[in-house]
C-alpha cells in the first residue's frame, strides 16, 4: 500500500556547507502525492519542489533539486533514503533554508524521527518501476546500471588511494527492513585534505567528526572509529538508494554501481526513463523497505508509460 505518516516529524541541525541553522519538517501527505519540498523561508516565488529526477539541479557535492524560479533544496539524499527505506511514499517536507539538515552524517537521524512519528498506510496500492531490460551509464571508469531482477537488489563497488577506505564491494538484497539494519546507519566521509580545500572555498562549514567521517591516509580520525568495516561502501549505497528515489515510485531491479556517485546514478534514471522499453509500471511488488506482502492482485498489472512526477 501506499503510505504516509501518522504525525509530524520535525528534524534540527546545521547546513554542512552553509554551518546555518536548518530544520525540516516531514509532514503526512494525500495519496498519490508523493514526496515535495517546501521552501517555508521564500514566500515572494514559487516554493514548492517535487522530489524527482528531472527536479535535479547540481550533483557535485551532493543532490540539489530546484524548480523553475531558481528556488533550491541541496543535500535531499540521505532524508530520501531514509523515506524510500521506510516505505513513506507520500510526505510534504517543509524546508526553512535552502539545506536539508545534516543530522549525524547518516539516516539514522531521519529513520528514527519518522519511526517515532509512525507510519501510515493508504489504502491505494503503490505502483513500482519493472526493469527490463539493462540501462547504463559509464564515464571514465565510473558505471551505474539497472538490471532485469526479482526483487530491488544492489552491488556496489567503490575504490579510493587512501589506505582507511581502499577498495570495498558490498551486495544487499533491500526487503524487509534491511535498509534500516543494515545501512542507515552509515555515514558520508570525506578526505581530510578535501575538507581543507571545501572550507577554504567557502563550502563544508556546517561539516565536522560530528556528522562525517574524515580519513588522512590510512587513519579514521573520528572518535570511536567505523560504525561497520565497511561503512563507506555502504553509505555509497545509501546515498544510491536516497536518488534512485526520485523516481517516484519503488524500483523492481538490480542496481550496480562502481564508483558512482550523485551525478551518475541521476543520469542513469535519465536514460532508464528515455527509454519506453526498458521499463514498466507494475502493481504487485515487493517495496522496497518493506515485508514482502500481496496487494491482493491475481496477476501484476504492467504497462509502459512515462516516469513518475
């Protein structure tokens, strides 16, 4: 079924580029809504931004979705994941400034918050995306693709020159609520000397050991080390998992990712969605948060059309 929240869910912290204040407010929406950003701080133009794909404005250092007044909502992914993990397919995000709150680095923040607000569900089944066929992207080494598969799966693959993070693979079948136990928790790292390099560029000022993990080399200088020995691959899959939600709707496949990041999982939704055959709607599906459950139809109902808003 679809689903909503119980009650409003509201979340405190800082910008980590701008170090400003932030809060957003995660509210219950009407079936068939979908997830939308509303800026509360711009009254003067249009402030309401749809979380999809072709919303994406900038994925250099994270995903930033705008509308067509130039109003913006930077680093959505980790609430997106946390939404899409949950199985929340409907919500209304009111956004005081132009971040998502960064809370800890991770989506634990954001799971358990909503969590704590309780979930809803809609007595309208949730239409999922089918894949069909293989679409992928590849740029300079970096790939990202979907895969005909029976249920959402993901592999991913990341390689770095510094010693703490190296080479990491991790797969992850994504039902029954192993998203929550198995990646939320991770959190976005950074190389110290990158760090360095953002702040004097006027960015990561909101950033910290509080809400990232830093490496120099081959040490983790946060306190208390990882939160999993390989948390940094899994937090690439969490952030996959925070964009791939901007389809719309539950995807039915197999993710792979090899060094990809922000920009190329988006292009990659960009080319599955240009692509009529390679996917369809489909009404009997397992979310991907979610225990597998029937929606009561004898037989998946399928037909192509175009992505969901």
């Amino acid at each position: 079924m679809q689903a909503t929240l119980a009650r409003a869910a509201k979340f405190e912290g800082v910008g980590v580029h701008s170090g400003a204040p932030a809060t957003a407010t995660v509210r219950p929406a009407p079936i068939g809504s979908g997830v939308t950003f509303v800026r509360v701080d711009v009254s003067d133009r249009d402030n309401r931004i749809p979380a999809s794909f072709d919303q994406v404005v900038d994925t250099r250092l994270c995903t930033v979705i705008g509308n067509d007044d130039q109003v913006t909502v930077s680093t959505i992914e980790h609430l997106m994941a946390a939404l899409a993990g949950l199985g929340v397919t409907n919500a209304l995000i009111e956004i005081d400034g132009p971040e998502t709150p960064i809370m800890d680095g991770s989506s634990e923040p954001f799971v358990r918050g909503l969590m704590a607000a309780g979930l809803k569900a809609q007595r309208v089944s949730q239409r999922s995306i089918r894949i069909l066929k293989r679409v992928e992207v590849r740029d300079q080494g970096r790939v990202a693709a979907l895969a005909p598969n029976n249920r959402f799966e993901m592999r991913f693959e990341i390689d770095f020159e510094e010693a703490a993070i190296g080479r990491q693979q991790r797969g992850m079948t994504l039902v029954n609520g192993a998203f929550v136990e198995h990646l939320s928790r991770a959190r976005t790292f950074g190389r110290l000397a990158d760090v360095e390099r953002l702040r004097a560029a006027g960015l990561a000022r909101g950033g910290s050991l509080d809400n990232a993990i830093v490496v120099d080399g081959g040490r983790v200088l946060n306190e208390g080390g990882l939160r999993y020995e390989d948390e940094f691959v899994r937090h690439k899959m969490l952030d996959a998992i925070g964009d791939l939600a901007l389809a719309g709707a539950p995807i039915i496949g197999l993710y792979e990712g090899v060094c990809a990041g922000h920009e190329m999982t988006n292009r990659l939704l960009h080319a599955l969605f240009a692509d009529d055959q390679a996917w369809c709607w489909e009404f009997d599906a397992v979310h991907a948060g979610a225990a597998p459950r029937s929606l009561g139809v004898d037989a998946p109902v399928a037909a192509a059309g175009q992505a969901a808003a």
